[in-house]
C-alpha cells in the first residue's frame, strides 16, 4: 500500500439489479460525492468500490477481504439490504463481524433521517468495529444514503484513528472544542491532514502540537511514543514525555518495581548477597556438648569436701579429642587429658590448662602420660568450659528478616553453625543487557573499523557494573534498529531474565526504536521517558505485562539508558541500582551517599541537576574529599577512569566553590591518604 495522507474508505452496494446491471447503480456516485464535498474536509481517498448480490455470504466475504491484513480499510460503508424485505439480509450479515458496536452513530443516522420523513423509522442501521475498520450500513436508496453518511461523515476521521489504534489521550489533547473545530463542526481552526493506515494513523505529535506539560503527572497523561513506521517525516519533533526530576524518576521506579519474590534455597555459598525473607532460628543449641576451651586435663572440680583439691598428682585415665567418640565416665580423683573443643568426660566440671600441670610418669611403653602433676587448687567449677548453648540456644533468633548474607559478615558460618539446611530468602533478579543499534559492533572485533561503526564499550561495562553490584548478568548481544528483531529479542529475553537493560535508541531519531517497541509491540507502560539530569536526560523506564509459563501474571522491568558511555553508567547507579535492591529485599537502596568537601571549583548547569564525575579521598582530618575527573561530557568513558563517585550538584547558575560541601553517591571503595 502506498504512504498518503489520506484515510481509505471502500463503498460496497448491495443490490440484486445493480450486480446485474452496475449501470443502473446510482449509490456509488452518491456517496462519492459527500466524501468529496466539504463534509469529507479533505481527508478521504477512494480505493474500493463493489456491488453485490442481496447475499449474506456474499456480503461477509467482501467485508471480511477489506478489514483483515495489512491492507485493510480505514472505513466501510455499505448501501442497501437495510429494510424489512425478505431478501434485506445486510443487518444479518455484518452484525456478526462486528468487534465493538457503535450505537450513537446508529442514533446519529436515525435521528438525521427521521427529521426528512417519518418511515426513517424502518430502517436497520449496524454501526461498529471489526480490527482496525468502522463499517457503516447505509440505506439503499441514494438520496437516504447520501443523507445519513453527511450526518456523522465530520466526526468519523476521529473514529477511524482510534479504530487504527491511535492513543486516545494523545488525540483528545485540547478537548472536544478543539476535535469539533478540526471537524469542521465550529469554524475557526484549518483542517489538519491525517494519516488513515495503520502505518500512519497515529499521527498527532508533529508540526505545532504542544506536548503535555511537564508539571503533571506521568501516570494521570500516559502517552504513545513515536510511530516507527510512519517514517522520518512524521516522527516527533518534540518529546511527548514530561521532563520529570529525579526525585520524582526515582518515586516511579519504587512504585513501579516489582515487589520482591520469596524463595526457599539450600544453605550453601550460593546465599551470599541474598536477603533474608524471615526470621531463622536455631535448630540446635551451640555448643550442643559441654566442651573444653583449652588443651589440658578435665577434672572433677568441687568445694564439696569429699571431693580433693585440684592440686597433687592424678592418674591421667583416659583421653579426649576434638573429633566424634565415646569419652570414658571420670571418678573423683582422675584427670583425662583434653584437647580445645573436646567433649568434657561425663561428671567433670572443669579443665585445667596445660600450663598448670607438670608431667610426672610415663606409661610403660612411653607411649602415653600416665600421672600429671596439677600445680595449683584455684581450679574452680567450670572453669575453661564452654556449657551447652553458651553461644547459640536451640530455637533461639538467630538473623532477623532483612539481614544479608554477606561473604565476610559470618552469617554463613553462623546459620552452617546451628544445622540450617534450608532458608527463606527474597529471590535475586536476573537481569539481562542488550545494545541497540546497527552502527554497534563488538568491541572485541577484531580489524579496523568501518566509517559509522562504533564499538560497543555500554554492555560490557554494564555487565561489569551489575556482576559488582552482586547481580547475576546475563548478555543479550546486539539488537538490530530493525522493530521486528528488536521486539523478538525483547520477548526472548524476558523468558530468562527479570529486568532487562538497555543502552542506545531512546533518543529522537527515526531508528530509535525502543519506546515504540515497548510501548506498541509488546503492550507495555512507559513510565517516564526523559528525566532533567546532566548527563542521562533521555533515561527511559518501563514495565511490561508477562505470562509465565505457568500461565502466572508478572510483570517486567525494562530501563534503556543513553547511549552515551558516560550516561549509561551513571544512570544505571542512579536509576537501576534502586530498583534491583528492591527486587532483591535490599536496604537502604541505591548508593551510599556522603558529604565531600571540593578540592577545587566546579560549574553548575542552570537547568538541569548534574552528577559529576569525582575521586573521593578520606585524609587525617577526618573528612572526605573531592576531585574531578575532568572534561565531563556524557560520551566521554575516561571521565569514569579512577572515579569512585558521584558529585551531586545543584540546578543552579555559577560554580561551587571549592571548600564548599556537597552531597555524593559513593561507587566505590574510598582513597586513603591516612
């Protein structure tokens, strides 16, 4: 089909004497006529005309030809077969092909026609929808068919758009004051040309158009992004996202992120970086035996006076080790020898250390002690003895919902210490990151680049990014700026991955590709499109509805980042962090942020809020200092070399001035000059 600015409508006649003789037909040209006239503003081309026998089959194969496909028909309207003769089927026969019904164009016509006679009254208009095609049914008498199109012909343009998908919210910008003067209904405004396929039907956005104003709220005016396929002419020149602030980008995410997932897993090192879901408590009591602190001699220790003072010689009558086994009973009088962490022999109460005893005899074999002499009586009951449950009592609280796994915190030992095999924890997300763009190639390909060809450093330094934040990351290669490639890769994806990144096609141009295929391929919702940052301004969030395959309703979080290097890992810290802490049960989220006292003068934007790219260094005096990186523009990745943070600097004119604090997002591990 070729591109016009004009909607397609097709006239089908229904008539046993004009399917035998068309010449007779005086309905066509009839109808014509009022689509050519200024009833039709101009906005309306012919490509189909047909007549047809009073026949139900006959009638439902022409219709169902022109409302299915890439060729369909903006608009449909048939003349005749209405009445109440036995051979009038035409009700019968498109009513079942009808989608959405369209009674106030049906009362339209019946009130517009009972005005001229009152036998009006007999006719049986069907009015409605089948895919992307209004289909009205007209009288067959020409004068009557002519009358009733004229009726509702100014205000079917706007139906036939929100038929062909167009956004509803986008064309009723203005108000009904504004669509009734494009109408032709209230003069005073000239009509616009519009687009009838559904290549192009969801135009709207370009010339003079004013895009919604910034200072609503995203989620009270959703928007359609640019249609990719009405081509470079007709695509925006302006964003019709509102410019939201960052505060306000981050309230978006929080509410939009997916709540965490709980999952049971196995105590194993795969639990390092996860949350806990619940509270654990211990299975068993640590130390489940009473056991020895030291390496020496267990004893029966007492102030009774049937029992001896720990001092003297004792015959050394048995051994025990750290290591499973029975220990023999010990009697008043005897020592065993004892190894750190061994089970104390049944009825001892204390150890003695090694240090506290001298060797007297050996056994006759020399192989073993036979008697020790123990050098002191200030032995007291349960010295050197760690009790049962000393340090862990069965079914005590031994983590708190909340807390992480980390690798050098002991939790592992801690939960491995009291016998927990199996936890509750909020699930980790997978994310997946794709590069957008057919100049992209891979930044390990070997041989000299072609003029337009860019390596691509975004993914492998956003799956850098995610790995270090303690994230799975999962590599999408290279996207085609192709809509049908770029959405399959989007599907596929979102069968293995929680939230996909991209970086590249979120800006203005004709092959910029991923709010459309978001938004128009893949049903989802954009939640902000633009946020007022330096560098990161087009940052794009949104979610899409997803059925698993267990016919489960979750939802997917996709974030395209700029293209730019510099851009793309700054909003990933800003932006994506937060959002994957979320997920993950993860608290506080996001980057720590600290003061920094500046090393020298940094100039601010008027008008958006800049995160600067800075080394923070921790010196005597205790506080934390910062230092640019220098030259900071957002396609530049050495800005990012050695900086481990953020400068948050204010919207404001001029510079600050070193010495000044400010507040910044820590990346990274901090400089020492200690």
């Amino acid at each position: 089909m070729t591109d016009s600015p004009k909607l397609r409508a097709a006239i089908l006649i229904v008539s046993e004497t004009a399917s035998k003789d068309p010449t007779t037909d005086k309905g066509i040209p009839a109808l014509q006529g009022v689509f050519a006239s200024p009833k039709g503003g101009g906005k309306w081309v012919f490509d189909e005309t047909r007549i047809v026998r009073d026949n139900v089959l006959d009638i439902q194969k022409t219709i169902t030809a022109w409302t299915e496909g890439e060729d369909y028909y903006n608009l449909v309207v048939t003349s005749g077969g209405t009445g109440f003769t036995q051979k009038d089927v035409t009700p019968e026969a498109v009513t079942p092909l009808i989608h959405k019904h369209a009674p106030g164009l049906v009362h339209a016509m019946l009130a517009t026609s009972l005005t001229v006679t009152p036998f009006a009254m007999m006719a049986r208009p069907v009015a409605g929808v089948r895919n992307k095609t209004l289909i009205l049914t007209l009288p067959g008498s020409p004068k009557g068919a002519k009358e009733n199109l004229e009726a509702v012909l100014p205000q079917l343009a706007h139906a036939c758009q929100q038929a062909a998908g167009a956004d509803s919210r986008t064309l009723h910008i203005g108000g009904t004051e504004k669509l009734e003067k494009e109408a032709g209904l209230k003069p005073g405004v000239q009509e616009t040309s519009v687009h009838g396929h559904h290549h192009h039907s969801h135009d709207h956005g370009h010339g003079g158009h004013s895009g919604p104003k910034a200072h609503t709220k995203p989620e009270d005016r959703p928007h359609i992004s640019n249609d990719p396929s009405a081509g470079p002419s007709r695509r925006y020149r302006e964003s019709p996202y509102p410019m939201l602030s960052v505060d306000d980008a981050l309230k978006q995410i929080d509410e939009h992120t997916p709540m965490p997932q709980v999952v049971k897993v196995r105590v194993d090192d795969e639990l390092v970086g996860s949350v806990l879901a619940e509270d654990v408590t211990a299975r068993e009591a640590v130390p489940a035996f009473r056991a020895s602190t030291v390496d020496g001699y267990a004893i029966i220790a007492s102030n009774h006076v049937m029992v001896p003072s720990t001092k003297g010689v004792f015959p050394v009558t048995g051994i025990s080790h750290a290591q499973p086994g029975q220990v023999p009973e010990l009697m008043i009088g005897e020592v065993a020898r004892i190894t750190t962490g061994a089970p104390l022999p049944p009825k001892a109460t204390a150890v003695v250390m090694v240090e506290d005893t001298v060797l007297r005899s050996m056994t006759e074999d020399g192989n073993e002690e036979d008697e020790i002499e123990i050098l002191t009586d200030a032995i007291k009951v349960g010295e050197n003895v760690r009790e049962v449950g000393s340090d862990v009592k069965a079914g005590e609280v031994i983590m708190r919902k909340g807390e992480g796994i980390t690798a050098v915190g002991g939790e592992f030992g801690l939960l491995a210490s009291v016998g927990t095999q199996e936890l509750s924890v909020y699930k980790k997300p997978v994310i997946g990151v794709l590069s957008t763009g057919d100049e992209i190639v891979p930044h390990d390909r070997p041989g000299e680049l072609q003029l337009g060809e860019v390596r691509d450093t975004n993914r492998p330094t956003l799956l850098t990014a995610i790995k270090g934040s303690g994230f799975e990351a999962v590599d999408l290669g290279i996207a085609s700026d192709k809509p049908g490639a770029l959405e399959r890769t989007l599907r596929d994806a979102m069968r293995t991955v929680d939230v996909i990144v991209t970086s590249g096609g979120v800006s203005m141009g004709e092959l910029d590709l991923l709010k459309p295929t978001i938004e128009r391929a893949l049903g989802g919702t954009i939640h902000f499109g633009r946020v007022s940052m330096k560098p990161g301004k087009p940052t794009t969030f949104a979610t899409v509805p997803f059925k698993t395959n267990t016919g489960e309703d979750e939802k997917r979080v996709i974030f395209s980042l700029p293209g730019n290097p510099a851009s793309a890992v700054v909003t990933y810290s800003l932006f994506v962090l937060p959002a994957l802490h979320k997920m993950a049960g993860v608290s506080p989220r996001g980057l720590p942020k600290v003061k920094v006292v500046l090393e020298q003068d940094v100039r601010c934007d008027g008008k958006r809020g800049e995160y600067h790219r800075v080394v923070v260094t921790a010196k005597s005096d205790g506080l934390l200092y910062a230092t640019s990186t220098g030259f900071q523009r957002s396609s530049r990745i050495g800005s990012f070399k050695g900086a481990n943070a953020l400068l948050c600097l204010p919207t404001r004119e001029g510079s600050v001035q070193k010495g000044e604090k400010v507040d910044a997002l820590l990346m990274g591990k901090i400089v020492s000059e200690l």
